[in-house]
C-alpha cells in the first residue's frame, strides 16, 4: 500500500514543502512549493493531505560536522566509535548532544560524513515546527539532503564534480569524485564579493580534478557570473540544465526544491548520498525502503529454492539409479543361489521367499497341533465356565506348557477352575505351583501349570 510523504524545508526566510506518493517500487513527486514566510498559511500542510511520514530539514548552521575515516566499515563498530571522534574534533561534548553519521565509501578508507548538534538546540527546532502545525519523524541537515538530490541528477554523467547550492541561510560547496563526496563546506550568506572569494579559495583546496562546477539553488545566477569570473579554470554550468532525478511537477529550476527533493528521496528510501538523519519521533518505514533491503534477499532466496529443486531432483535420480542397482544385484544373487528358480522373476521369488520364511516362523511358534498363542488362550478362555469368579493376569505360552497366574474369590472357584481346564479337550493337565490367600485380604491367588494336549490325544 502506498504512503504519502509530506517535506519541509524551513529557513529563516521561507518554507519549501513537497508531497510525495511512494509505493512498493516508485516514488512520485506530486506537488512542490518554496512561499515567505510571511505569507498567510505558508507553513500549514493542508488537513486533506494527511501525510503518513513527515520528514523536515536542520538548517545548515545548526550542526558541527567532520568527513572522518576509519579502518573498519562495519556499522556496529562505526556506532561506538564516530561520537567519540567527534568529540576529539569539535568544540562540543558527546553527552550534550545528538549525532549522526552515514558512510562516504564502503572501501577502504572507510570515510564517514557525520554531525553533533547540540540537544537544546534540536529540541528547539522541533518546537518551532510544531509551532507551525508540524510533527516531523525525523529530520535531516538540509544540505546532506541538497546533496543527495544533486548526486542522484548529476554523479551517473559527472562523477567528478563540484557542487554548488545556494539556500538561503547559507551556501554549500561539495566536491564529489568518483560519484561519492570527497570534500564539503558551508559559507554562511554574505556580500557577494566575499562569499565569491570564500567559495573561490574552497574550490581550490578541493582535492578534485573535476572540470565542471554545477551551480543551483536560489539567487544561483547572480552568484554563477561572479563566479565564473573568479574561477577561470573551471568550467561554471547551470544545474538546472540537468534533469531532475525525480518525476517531478513542470518546474523552472528543480535547484530550488534541491532540499525538499532530497528529504522526499530519504523518507523514500531512494538515496545512496550520505544523509545525516536524527530520529525525533518513531514512523512506519517507507515501502520502498523495505523494497530495497528485501531485494537481495529476495533474489538470494530465489536462488536458494531453485538449489534446492536442483538438488531435489539429482538426488532422485541418484537413489532411483542406486535402487535399480541394488534391485539387479539382488537378482544376481538369488539367480546363484537358487539356480533352479534363475528362470522366475527376481521380485516375484524373493516375495515368496519372504512368505515361506513367515510361515515357518508361525509353525515354530505354535503349539502342538499348530494352535498359536492366542488360539490357546481362547480356548482356555472358554473353557471356564462364566460362574467361576476368576481373573487371568499373568499369561506365559512355551509350549507345550502354558503358566497362568490370577486371582479369584475364594479357594473354590480355584478348584472349579482346574477342573473345567482340565475337562477342555485342549488341555492335558492342570498342575497348581501356588494358591494362597490374597495379600490385599479379598480372595486368593493362584498360579497354575497347564500342560497341552498333543494332537493325537485330542483326537
């Protein structure tokens, strides 16, 4: 099911707002707005939207950051370790405020892009959007997400460039090589001849041999002439010029939303800049960001059931093989032994085979005259008489003897019971090893040899 991102990109003088559907694997810009401050309901999000995620942006003031690298790439570790860094690098303390960081390169050095702000002063921040009627889940340092926008429009073509983006508060200077970020500063606004000079010296100590200088923003014209008459070695272009790395509405310049453009694509889940993200809420995570991380394990699972038909299917053909081999040799073998059978089917025999031997276990097991154990024990059965207040509950066939221990009433109903077994036609006779009284007190108990007639003595 889709969802509806709203972004907010708030300065000093204006407030940018773009909405956003995303579904299982799309992510579409449906409208973008940049309006003053000072114009009636500029910052309220109309009631109809209802937006499922809302994600806002940190200006680029607001936080401290350092581009660091370490000699592990591992998240975990990255976790424990770039706070303390921080720390080492800045004039904050790590307990006084909130961090992030997300990974540059995932090769060795691993280099990671990451931030301190102060917590009163992201407290703030959150209080004046809610000021204004909004409730972010997060909120991202606006020129990450600047970033983000122009790396996903330009880095495919220009994978070595230079990034220039003009947002109001502050002016953002990004060196990108090999598509991933390799230098960044901020020039807070000034007069133009020394924001020209400032952004000017940045140039040059950007470690980058990039020929093109990508210039956007708001006020990106005025800046871009002075510019180019400042850095005669670089070529200075309009980003503008480029498409916009998303559908986006009919726009003149997609520069200006650069923000709100790459808040969109980091609720979406569609970015591979870094971004600097601080959680202030918790949020459903979008589809499309699920969509991503459930890709390569849904290919690798794919991969692992069709193995596994494969390995299904060898095996069956393996042990059908191995039993048509075992089936043959079988019937080498009982062909040698039984020569005089070689001629019959090799199934067919061995199932007689089979019946003969349970048969001549059967005879081996039975008395004398072929009654087995439980035809004796029928007969005895019903050779007493119903009268007799006995109970068998011991019962032990060797022929030609059969032993059988019970209890009943009393002493007479023992009597009764040898002679009714020894009237029987079954039995030869009836041997008494023990009759005693009961230990519980109620009746007696017994035990009794019964010798087997053998057949002629029954005939």
């Amino acid at each position: 099911m889709g969802k509806r991102i709203v972004a907010v990109h708030l300065t000093s003088r204006d407030i940018g707002l773009a909405v956003a559907e995303t579904s299982l694997r799309s992510l579409r810009v449906a409208a973008l707005e940049r309006n003053p401050l000072g114009e009636p309901e500029a910052a309220r999000i109309p009631p109809e939207l209802r937006p499922d995620v809302t994600i806002a942006s940190l200006p680029a003031t607001a936080l401290l950051f350092r581009i660091l690298e370490f000699p592990f790439g591992d998240r975990r570790r990255l976790d424990q370790a770039v706070g303390p860094a921080l720390e080492e690098h800045l004039p904050l303390a790590l307990d006084d405020c909130r961090s992030a960081y997300d990974l540059v390169s995932e090769q060795r050095p691993f280099r990671v892009l990451a931030g301190m702000i102060p917590r009163h002063e992201l407290e703030e921040r959150c209080r004046r959007l809610e000021a204004l009627g909004l409730a972010p889940a997060r909120v991202v340092w606006a020129p990450s997400a600047a970033l983000s926008t122009y790396a996903a429009a330009l880095t495919a073509q220009y994978p070595d460039a230079i990034v220039i983006h003009c947002d109001g508060d502050a002016v953002v200077v990004a060196a990108f090589s090999d598509g991933r970020l390799s230098g960044l500063r901020i020039h807070p606004t000034c007069d133009t001849e020394r924001l020209v000079r400032n952004i000017a010296w940045t140039i040059r100590t950007f470690e980058n041999s990039a020929r093109e200088v990508f210039i956007g923003g708001i006020g990106a014209g005025r800046l871009s002439e002075a510019l180019a008459a400042a850095v005669t070695e670089k070529t200075i272009a309009a980003a503008a010029d480029q498409p916009p790395p998303l559908q986006i509405p009919a726009t003149e310049d997609w520069t200006a939303h650069a923000t709100s453009l790459g808040l969109v694509m980091a609720a979406g889940g569609q970015t591979d800049a870094p971004a600097l993200t601080f959680p202030v809420a918790p949020e459903m995570e979008p589809a499309a960001g699920r969509w991503r991380e459930l890709r390569p394990l849904a290919a690798w699972g794919a991969a692992a059931v069709v193995f596994l038909l494969l390995a299904f299917v060898f095996d069956t053909a393996r042990l059908s093989r191995r039993a048509g081999a075992l089936e043959a040799e079988a019937d080498r073998i009982v062909r040698q032994v039984l020569p005089a059978a070689a001629g019959a089917p090799g199934r067919r025999l061995k199932l007689e085979l089979r019946a003969a031997e349970l048969e001549r276990r059967l005879g081996a097991g039975a008395a004398p005259g072929g009654v087995s154990a439980l035809g004796t024990l029928a007969a005895l059965s019903q050779a007493v008489p119903k009268q007799v207040g006995v109970e068998f509950d011991f019962y032990l066939y060797d022929p030609p003897e059969v032993r059988v221990r019970g209890h009943g009433n009393d002493f007479e109903d023992v009597t009764k019971l040898e002679r009714a077994l020894e009237a029987s036609e079954a039995v030869e006779s009836v041997e008494a090893n023990n009759v005693r009284a009961a230990v519980s007190g109620g009746g007696v108990d017994f035990d009794l040899t019964i010798h087997l007639a053998t057949e002629e003595e029954r005939s």
